[in-house]
C-alpha cells in the first residue's frame, strides 16, 4: 500500500505530496522529506547514471517500522518518493517500478501543459486521479 | 389524457419523476396515441405499442407543456439515459435542439422550427441559461429520480417565450451549457438538456417523449449507453462554434492541419480569463496526445470547453466523447460517433449543418409516421442489443439518416419470430397476439434468441403468425402492425418452407400408424383391418400436422409435426369408431373422437391460427394418438364377444390414465376426459411424453424427434394394449371354464 507519494524538484520542495491513510499523514510525510536527502545521496554517489529506473530503499529509514521507501529520480533531478506498507508483500519490484513510471509519464503530461509553471505545486486533476487510482490499486 | 396518463403513473408509483414512472407515462401516451384507453393493463396487453409519437422538438408548445409536466423531470433523465433505439433520432433531435447543433440548425434554417425552437428557446435567454443549467446541475444532484419540475419548468417557461435571433454568442453560451457539468451523472446531465429541450418541446412532444421512454425502457441497456452519448450531445460544438474556432485557430495557426504550440495556446487562453488552474485543466483534456500542442481538433474542444467553463458549467472529468479528436481511437461506438461528428466539423462546418438540419427534420418527420417509428422502433429494439449501434446512432445528428437507412435494411426479422416465439410460449390465445408486440418490447435481449427462436417460430407460427397479428385486436398501431406485418412477412417466407415441412411427417406417421394399425387391427379386428388401415393411409396424408384439433379447445395449438402422428392415428379411430358403435362406452369417446377428427381434417386445410405455437400439442398429440390406439384396441377386444364388461374394464382403466396425462398436457385436458381408453400403461408412456414437446424453443428436427418418439411410443403402446387384451381374453376364458366347472360340480354338490 503505498501510503504515500512525494515528488520534489532538486529544491527539495515537494510539488505533490498524497497520502493515503489520512492519519499519520504528517509521519509520512516527515518521512518522505528525509528520504530526499537519501535520495541525493545516491544522485551525488553516481555520477553519470543519474536516472535511476528506480531506488530501492529497503527498511532504510526505520527499520522497526513496517514500511519502505523507495525512490525514483527523473533527468531533471525531479525526485518521487514513494512509502509503501511493508504489510503489503505483494509489492514486488516490477511493480514499484511501474508505478514510478507511471508517475514519471503522468508528471511529463503536466509539464506539457502551457498552463504549468515549472515549479508550481501540481493541481492537475489528471495526476491527482492517476496517484489515487494507483493507491487504491495497490490497496 | 396526459392527466390521466400522469395519474396512473403517479398512482401507481410513488413519484412521477422516477424513470420507471416515466417510462410507464410514456408507454401510457403511447396507448392513448395508439387510441387505447389509458389503463395499465394497457401497458402490459399492448405490448407492441408503437412508440408514442412525440413530434419531438417539433412544437414549442408541446415542449413547453412538456417542460410543465412532471415527466419532463422524468424525460430529462429519461432521455439522456433512454435515449432508445428510435428516440435516438428524436432524442438527438430534442438534444440536438439542446445541444448546440439543434441551435445551430434552429438559426440556419427556420424550417426547422420546431426542432429548432427548443434549442432557439433556450439560448435565447442566454443570460438565464447558465442560471437554470445550474440550477440543473444541482438538481441532478439532488436526485436522478427526484427532478423538480417547478424548477425548471418555470426557467424554461421564459425560455420559450424568449426566442428572439439568437446571436452567435449566445451559441457559445447554450453549447457550453448543454452539458451540465455532470460529470459523471449522465442522469443529471440529460435532465439539464432534456428540460430544455422539454420545455421548448409541445405538448405533443410530451408524448414523442414517452414514446422515446417507452423505447427506452425497452431498451434500458442502450439508454445507458445513449446516454453516455446524449451526454456528449451537449458537449457537441454546433457548427457556428466551430467555425468560430476554426477562425480562431487560423489567427494563430494559419495552417488548419498544423498545430498550436503550448505558448501560444496559453496565451490564447488567457484571454479568456479563466484561472490558470482551470486552463490547465482544459488543456489536459482537450490535448489528447499530450504532445504539448493543439491540434485543430483539439484546439476546439479547448475552445469549447473554455466557452462551456465561462458559462458556468463545470469541467468534465474527462473528455466528452464528442469533443474528442478524431484521431484518438475510442470504442467502437464513440469513435464512430466522434469521427462522424468530427468529420462533419472538420469537413465543412457549413456542411455539417444542413446535414444535420435535415437529418433532424427528417427524423422528426419520420416520426409522426407510424410506419416509419414501428420500423425505427423495431430497428432500435434489434439495436439495443448491439449497444454499439445505439452509440453511433445517438452521438450523432445525422444519425436521423443513419437510423432510417439502418432502419430498412435491417430485418425486424428477429424481433417477428421473437415475438412470435414469445407469443407462441406465452400463451396460445389470440389474445397472445397483442401480447407479441411487448415480448419484442420489453425484451431486446431476446433478439439473440431469435435465432434459435426462429427456426422453432418459424415452424411453429409460419401461417399462424401472420394469421395471428393479422387479426390480432390488440395490434392497434398500424405502424407496428406493418412493421411486424413485414416482419412476419419475412418470417412467414421463412417460416413457409418450413411449414411445409410438416406435410412431410404425414407419411412417416402414416407408415408407423400402419404399422400400429397393422399390429392391432391384425390382431383385433377381423373385420375392418383392411377398411381401417385404408382409412388409416387416407387419413394421415389428409391430416397435415398442423391443425390440431380440436379435440375440444379449438385454439389449442397442435404441433403440426406430432399432429401428423397424431392425426393419423386419430384418423384411424374415427374410421373405427363409427364401426364400432356397439359400445356405449365408447360412444361418446367415438362422438368425440369423430368430431376431434372432423376438426383435425378441418383445420388441417386451414393451418391457420393455431398457433403452432403449441409444441406442446406433440405431446397432446401423441397422446391422442396413444388414446386413438387405445380407442382401437379397445374396440378389438370389444368386438370380441366378451361381456359389456370388458369394455368396461378397458375404460377404467384408460380414463385415469388418460386423465393423467391430461393433466400433463395443456391441450389435452380437455380431451383427456373424452379419451376414456387407455390403458395404464399407454397412459404412463404417454405421460412422459408431454414433457418432451415442451420446451417451445425446439427446432423442427426436436419436433420430428419428439415425433418419431412419440410414434415409437405408440407403437410400443398398442403393442402392449393387444398383448394386454390377449391377456384379457384368456383370463375370461379361464373365467369361463372355471364357471362352467363350478355348474358342473354344482349338480355334484347337491348331489
């Protein structure tokens, strides 16, 4: 269950941030925000590859607590955190990857709009449909 | 009579405005327009009902009377979602007098007056529209069955009065209003349009409208899915609009098949003073290739969805079918639905008008004609059950041509075989007849079945159908009666061959009656084998399967196939019957079984009527051929000089049995008391039969089958009958020695 989903420019600002379990939305969200700094880690670590298909965080941040993060990183340093429940094993990694695609195309067609300001927080109901329909997928 | 029609709908349910309600409203104005008293059996005995003519859109009068009646809350949702196989047309026609190309059109030409006067009214109080479609939009809310009438009636009301030219402006206006911003409530979404439409439409259009819902609620499926087309109807760029932005894309892009770049769409758009968040909506849903540029296509639906936000209506989710580029490949249905719009639009806006101006009066013209909706309705009915016909016919105007052409061509056929196998299981009165037309009515679905259906009715109804429709009372509409006419016409050829089909079973019954005629008049009748089995060879061939005797209930239908078996061994009884009269008992069952067999021969010629519906008659059938085998074997042993009583042992016997079997069979039952001659066996045997004949959707080949079983049966019977009554006669005479030994020890006794 992806609880939540998180994508920031390199400023490190989230354009879009949801959740899904509406309690401990704030946990999450805290947690999402650090992960961009892991995630900047792994930008700097690498220096040529810089779009990773996908991150793979594993219990990083909080072992004790039963969720990953993971995270995906676009060419324009474009970063998508996603927390999932670790509950849901189901979640394989094809699966994550998928859905990191499918935010990645989904943010593609908001830059493509004329109306978007790059850098102005995602109000597109388009998107909004897309991350909750994938949510609920995974739910 | 629309009050009355109102009170009977109201009466019988809770609030007018549910759909079901309206749908009985509507089939209720369809009985009236039929010249049927408005009752509610009406609605279940008049099943073929044509479709209530609306002259839709036609009279602004009408609309606005319409808008004032309750079930314009209904039509709203009711045409939107109904939006039936025929109403289509009309539908499209009231939608299009709501959506723009129905105002489009109203300005082109004033021909189209009344269908143009729905859509003149409305956008004639532009300034109000937004408020009522509002005010729709919250209605639809509130409720798909509860539709405040007062509401918009009293908005459409200065809407039909106001009919001033409508400005181009104003097109802009209704088109962006057409559809409420329903997003996904298709029902709230007709219900603005339609009361628009309504209130432009007559009075009479009220009853075009319950026409629409009475289709539509036979087709419920299809409304669904023209509703989802109606619901792109509003989002229709009439072709004023269109035209319009095909000239504002030219100042931007003077290259039609080129595309707008992102930036200057944006700062097009701007202008329009819509917050930034809802064009950047807009250009999410209208650039469908999301290539960053607009293309003619989707330079329009932006266009047309920012006219339709400044009007206050609200973004869809997605985009409406209507306004989607043609390019994009969508089901089937709306595809073709978009691509015929689009094309239209693409091609020449000034084209696509009169096409559609015609089209529309034209629809609306064919309407009235009763011919003209039997067979659209008909044809609706067989599209229902392809949901992607119905798509394209309601997306589009010009599906009014489209409908009449797809109208011709295709055959009813289905739907005449469907109703008359639906008759012919139904019910086997002519009553039934009326009933035909609401099978078809009621059940699209059932068009899949025609098909197998049709083989069966064909073998069944073939003469029958014709006969029956032709006289059935309850087709009052003439439209239906021709349109069933020509479709039964067609099955009727179909059915012909079929019908002659049956001839043929006589000589198989012939040979088998022979044979069971040989067995017991060899073994039984010394006298009048020869005249019997004579009678028996004339008999079967004269006895076409067909009619079905009588044997009491004139209309009992008798499966001409096992008829034949049937016949030809009643046929045989008669003969002996008359030669037999010595038997008091059998006297009445002789009387009866002349008379059966007088009909048989009668109705043999006339073929008529009888619904051959009656498979059933197999069954009955065979049992009258067991009861006649039973009747003849009895008459054997009768003839044998044994005492009255063995006749009467014989008829014990049978009557129970015969009485059973009755039972089982419809037709049979009265006859079963007549038939008083069977054994238990035969009975037993024949009693199984009756259920193999009934399944009604058989084939002829099942027929056959159940007839060649059925003589089987019959042979085995009257096998058993002669040995039974050998045995008879051997107990008797052990009875009789045994007698004669007791008087010869008697004399001992008193000895």
């Amino acid at each position: 269950v992806p609880v939540s989903v998180i994508c920031s420019p390199p400023q490190n600002y989230p354009l879009y941030i949801r959740s899904v379990p509406t309690e401990n939305e704030l946990k999450f969200h805290y947690t999402v925000h650090t992960s961009l700094d892991v995630v900047d880690e792994k930008i700097s670590a690498m220096g040529k590859a810089l779009v990773d298909q996908r991150e793979l965080y594993l219990g990083l941040l909080y072992p004790t607590e039963d969720y990953k993060v993971y995270g995906y990183v676009t060419n324009s340093k474009v970063k998508f955190v996603m927390v999932v429940d670790s509950s849901n094993t189901a979640l394989r990694d094809n699966e994550i990857r998928s859905m990191f695609r499918k935010l990645h195309n989904s943010y593609t067609d908001i830059m493509c709009n004329p109306f978007y300001n790059p850098g102005d927080r995602i109000h597109s109901r388009a998107f909004d449909n897309m991350v909750n329909s994938m949510m609920m997928q995974v739910c | 009579v629309l009050f009355q029609i109102m009170e009977l709908c109201g009466a019988t349910r809770l609030g007018y405005f549910g759909r079901s309600q309206f749908y009985i409203a509507l089939k209720l104005v369809a009985v009236a327009q039929t010249g049927l008293p408005v009752r509610m059996e009406s609605l279940n005995t008049v099943k073929d009902l044509p479709l209530p003519r609306f002259v839709a859109s036609k009279n602004e009068q009408e609309s606005r009377h319409t808008a004032l009646y309750s079930s314009d809350a209904d039509n709203p949702a009711s045409y939107s979602g109904v939006i039936p196989p025929p109403p289509p047309g009309r539908i499209q026609v009231k939608k299009g007098s709501v959506s723009h190309d129905a105002a489009v059109q109203q300005r082109t030409s004033t021909d189209q007056q009344e269908s143009t006067s729905p859509v003149v009214s409305p956008q004639q109080s532009p300034p109000t529209s937004p408020h009522t479609w509002r005010k729709h939009n919250r209605h639809p809310s509130g409720g798909n069955n509860e539709r405040p009438l007062a509401g918009p009636g009293p908005f459409w009301a200065p809407f039909s009065e106001v009919q001033p030219g409508s400005s181009t402006s104003s097109d802009p206006i209704w088109s962006g209003h057409s559809p409420p911003p329903h997003q996904e409530n298709w029902v709230s979404f007709a219900d603005t349009p339609p009361t628009s439409a309504l209130l432009a439409m007559h009075p009479a259009s009220v009853q075009d409208q319950t026409t629409v819902r009475t289709v539509a609620s036979a087709t419920t499926t299809n409304e669904i899915r023209r509703q989802s087309s109606s619901y792109d109807d509003p989002w229709k760029i009439t072709d004023e609009q269109r035209q319009y932005y095909v000239n504002q894309f030219k100042t931007i892009q003077p290259d039609l098949n080129g595309f707008i770049p992102g930036s200057a769409a944006k700062e097009f758009f701007t202008k329009s003073k819509l917050p930034i968040l809802e064009l950047s909506h807009i250009w999410e849903l209208s650039d469908f290739d999301k290539d960053g540029a607009l293309t003619l296509d989707e330079f329009c639906a932006a266009f047309h969805l920012v006219v339709a936000r400044k009007n206050g209506y609200d973004l869809p989710e997605k985009l409406p079918e209507s306004l989607m580029p043609k390019l994009i490949d969508l089901e089937d249905s709306t595809e073709v639905g978009e691509q015929t719009g689009e094309v239209g639009y693409s091609s020449s806006p000034a084209e696509a008008p009169p096409s559609k101006s015609p089209s529309m009066p034209s629809l609306n013209q064919t309407w009235p004609e009763l011919n003209q909706s039997s067979e659209q309705w008909e044809t609706f009915s067989e599209r229902s059950s392809s949901s992607q016909t119905l798509t394209q016919f309601d997306s589009n105007i010009a599906p009014a041509d489209p409908d009449t052409a797809i109208v011709h061509p295709v055959p009813i056929r289905m739907t005449p075989s469907k109703i008359h196998m639906q008759e012919m299981e139904l019910k086997r009165t002519g009553s039934d007849h009326a009933n035909p037309t609401s099978p078809l009515l009621v059940k699209p679905s059932d068009l899949p079945e025609e098909n197998k259906m049709s083989s069966s009715v064909k073998f069944t109804a073939g003469n029958t159908v014709t006969d029956g429709y032709s006289s059935s009372d309850s087709y009052t509409s003439d439209p239906e009666q021709i349109g069933n006419a020509v479709t039964r016409q067609r099955s009727h050829s179909g059915t012909s061959p079929d019908n002659t089909a049956p001839p043929p079973p006589p000589p198989r019954p012939h040979a088998s009656h022979s044979r069971s005629s040989s067995l017991d008049m060899n073994r039984s009748f010394s006298v009048t084998p020869g005249q019997q089995q004579a009678g028996v060879v004339t008999y079967p061939p004269a006895v076409p399967p067909r009619p079905q005797p009588s044997q009491g209930a004139g209309p009992h239908v008798h499966r001409p196939v096992d008829a034949d078996g049937l016949i030809a061994h009643t046929s045989t009884s008669p003969q002996q019957i008359p030669e037999q009269p010595n038997f008091a008992d059998f006297s009445q069952f002789e009387a009866f079984a002349a008379s059966a067999n007088k009909e048989e021969d009668d109705e043999i010629e006339t073929h008529s009527e009888v619904s051959q519906v009656e498979k059933p008659s197999d069954s009955a059938g065979s049992l009258r051929v067991a009861k006649a085998d039973g009747r003849v074997e009895d008459k054997a042993p009768a003839n044998v000089p044994t005492s009255a009583g063995k006749g009467t042992t014989p008829l014990a016997p049978p009557p129970k049995p015969i009485r059973r079997r009755l039972k089982s069979e419809d037709e049979l039952k009265p006859e079963a008391e007549e038939h008083t001659q069977k054994t238990g066996v035969i009975a037993a045997v024949l009693a199984s039969q009756p259920s193999i004949p009934r399944s009604v959707g058989k084939d002829k080949k099942a027929i056959q089958a159940s007839i060649r079983r059925n003589k089987e049966t019959n042979t085995v019977l009257a096998r058993l009958n002669s040995e039974l009554q050998q045995q008879l006669k051997d107990v008797l005479e052990e009875r009789i020695s045994l007698e004669v030994q007791l008087e010869q020890l008697r004399p001992f006794s008193h000895l």
